[in-house]
C-alpha cells in the first residue's frame, strides 16, 4: 500500500470517528460508516456486474435496470489525487485526478477490470477518458452539456442518454426492459425519499442531526450495495430524529451553500462552518437535490419512461439555478440569511450560475458569497477567515 492510500484511509477513519462521537449521530451510524470504509478504503462487494461511474450526471435507473451495479467514483480525496500526480497533466481538475487515482486504487486492490462511464462534462474529463482508453480500459462516454437553459440541449441530452443505453446494451449483450427500469426507478425513488425526508425534517429542526452526520448518511447512498436496506436504515435514524424534535434548538445563523457538490470524504467547506457557529442547509442546495425524486407512471412505453426521467436529470442535476428558482418562495430559502457559492477549482460549468444567482438572490435582500478552494487543506485558515467574517456579517445584520 503506498504513503497515499495509507493517508487517505487515515483520513477518512479521522473524519469517522470524528462523527461517531458527535452527539447529534444516530444510534445505528456504525452501518452508514462501515458502508463508507467498505467502499472507499477495503474496496468490498465489487462483482463484475459493477460499472464505474464518475460523477452523479448519469441517471443511475437505467444502468440498474441492465443488471449493472453503479460503483460510484466521485472524488473527494486529495491524497487520492496526489496518487496519480505523475499521471494526468497538471490542469486536470482536482475531482477528475481525484476519481481517478479512487478507480486506480480499486483495479490494483481488487485485481478486477471494471468498464468506466465518464460524462464530457468539461475538458479534464476527455483528457481522463482518453488516457483510460489507452491503458485498456473499456470507456462509455456521455456528452453531458455544459449550459442547460436552452430548450434544444435538452433534447441533446436525451439523445446522448439513448446513445448510451445503446452502448451499454451492445457491450452487455442486455436489452432495457419496461418493467425493469420501472423497478428500478421505484427502488431508487423509495431510497431517495427517506434521505429527502430525513434532509426537511433536519432544516425544520436545526441540530437534530449535525451538518457532518448528515453528510455522511447521505453519502453513504453511494456506498450501498443494497438500497433497500439502506432505505430501511435511513428510515431508523428518521424515527429517532421525530422522537428527539423536542429537544432545544440553538439559535444559529442560516447558510445555505451551493454550486460544486461536495462528496464524501471533503468534509472541509462543511466542518468549518459548523466549527465557526453557523447553521448548513442541506435542502435546495447541490448535494441534496440529487436526493429528489424522480417520478415515473408504471405502464407507459419505454420510450416515454426514458424521456421522463431524462427530464428529470436534466432539470436537477448541475442546475442549482432551476431548482432554486423552482422553489424561490419556499421558506427553507426565504428563511437563509446568506449563500456560500462553493467552487471547486476547474469545475468552470457551476461558475456559470453565478451572476444569475447573485441577481435573484440581491432581489430577496440575502448576500452571496463566492469562495473557490480543491481538496488541499493548505488554504484553511485563509478560507477559515474568509468565512468566518462572512458568518460575523450575518450574525450582525441579523441582531439589526
């Protein structure tokens, strides 16, 4: 094992026990966690049913209604990235490298050769497929377009849909049924719902649950390699939370972050601003929205159950803006006293959003804030500060 993977699993066993003593963690929070451990530092269940997927732009229904398992790989790490240093030319992005220094790590550790779908998402992408391929690896990609406002990309998108599921059926030698991806769909939404449940009843009752707990429940879906029991294990924490909702709530100021996801285990943007006395907002932002579900009627044709959930993905997924325009009335963002715009450097599709949020957001009197960070923790402190002094504003405009 070499001095990075030997560091990233240091860090993710921090982070764990970190929030196994939070007293905010749920009773059952040992299987959320052994999920995460399992999948990103043993490496556990792979079968070769298992396709890896970079990124969440992929609507995961029709790669479980093949029969594939999606084994998601979607950075995060930065010793991860510092594996592949020597790989990938140095203006990859750091989620590309540190995805692929994750696959990397799971080919070697498991000796398993593992077919890849990799979203053209931006250029660090088609430099990652194209080294992928020339090292043999069998790569499935997906033009995922970066301005979604025009109607006419839509249909782009649900073209390069079908031309995957194309693909993957030719690879598989597996034809998409109706029924299957009915089942699939369903399964997913059931899992999906208990996570979106458990998000609203935490923002309705601020510190049921802590910022970093629920981040890693949330991130264990990604995890799981059995979603109904993941589901039933969401919906314990759910009834422990609706048994604690009378508990006291400490007033703290409300922020709501968006723009780059933040998968497990970059926990650092989420734990400064707990460390520094303010309230996270999961529901409407980013990492939450890919919790939403996407509903499908039983019976229609698979063409028709295809575009829906097309749709669906392509109204959610890196779209913060639709989503909060979509639901711009709704108290969870009236009731936000500020915005973190997060920015992962050289993810330049979310920076897109950002003038047309600063604008609905200056019309609702709530401040924007735009910080730009990797998974280094060398920019801390001056991040540290950066923010806290944003919070300090909030906590003053809201005692005037």
């Amino acid at each position: 094992m070499d001095i990075s993977m030997i560091k990233h699993e240091e860090n993710i066993k921090k982070f764990i026990e970190k929030v196994k003593l939070d007293k905010t963690a749920a009773r059952n929070i040992d299987y959320f966690t052994q999920l995460l451990i399992d999948h990103h530092v043993r490496f556990k269940n792979i079968s070769k049913n298992d396709i890896c997927i970079f990124g969440v732009s992929i609507p995961e229904e029709f790669i479980r209604a093949l029969d594939l398992n999606p084994l998601w790989v979607l950075g995060g790490s930065f010793h991860m990235g510092t594996s592949v240093s020597d790989t990938l030319p140095r203006d990859v992005d750091p989620v590309v490298r540190s995805a692929y220094g994750m696959y990397k790590a799971i080919v070697q550790e498991t000796k398993n050769t593992l077919n890849a779908i990799i979203p053209y998402q931006n250029d660090s992408f088609r430099k990652l497929s194209w080294i992928m391929k020339t090292e043999g690896t069998v790569v499935h990609e997906f033009d995922l377009p970066s301005i979604k406002d025009m109607n006419v990309l839509s249909e782009v998108y649900k073209n390069n849909v079908n031309k995957l599921i194309k693909d993957l059926e030719n690879t598989y030698k597996r034809e998409l049924k109706a029924y299957k991806l009915f089942a699939a769909q369903r399964e997913i939404n059931s899992a999906k719902a208990a996570i979106f449940e458990l998000i609203q009843l935490n923002n309705e009752k601020p510190n049921l649950l802590s910022a970093e707990v629920l981040f890693l429940i949330m991130s264990a879906y990604y995890s799981t390699p059995n979603l109904k029991e993941y589901e039933k294990q969401v919906k314990k924490v759910i009834k422990e939370m609706y048994a604690r909702q009378n508990q006291a709530v400490v007033d703290k100021p409300q922020l709501l972050v968006i723009g780059s996801p933040m998968f497990f285990p970059n926990n650092k943007i989420i734990s400064m601003i707990e460390e520094l006395g303010a309230e996270m907002k999961f529901y409407n932002n980013e990492i939450s929205m890919f919790f939403e579900v996407n509903e499908i009627q039983g019976g229609e044709s698979l063409n028709d159950m295809i575009e829906e959930i097309c749709n669906c993905y392509y109204k959610r997924n890196y779209m913060p803006l639709n989503i909060i325009e979509q639901k711009s009335l709704n108290m969870e963002v009236l009731g936000t006293q500020g915005v973190l715009f997060h920015i992962l450097k050289g993810e330049v599709v979310y920076d897109y959003e950002l003038l047309k949020l600063e604008k609905l957001f200056k019309e609702k009197e709530i401040p924007v804030f735009r910080i730009e960070t990797d998974y280094s923790p060398e920019d801390k402190e001056q991040l540290k500060i950066r923010i806290e002094a944003f919070i300090e504003m909030l906590r003053h405009s809201k005692l005037t």
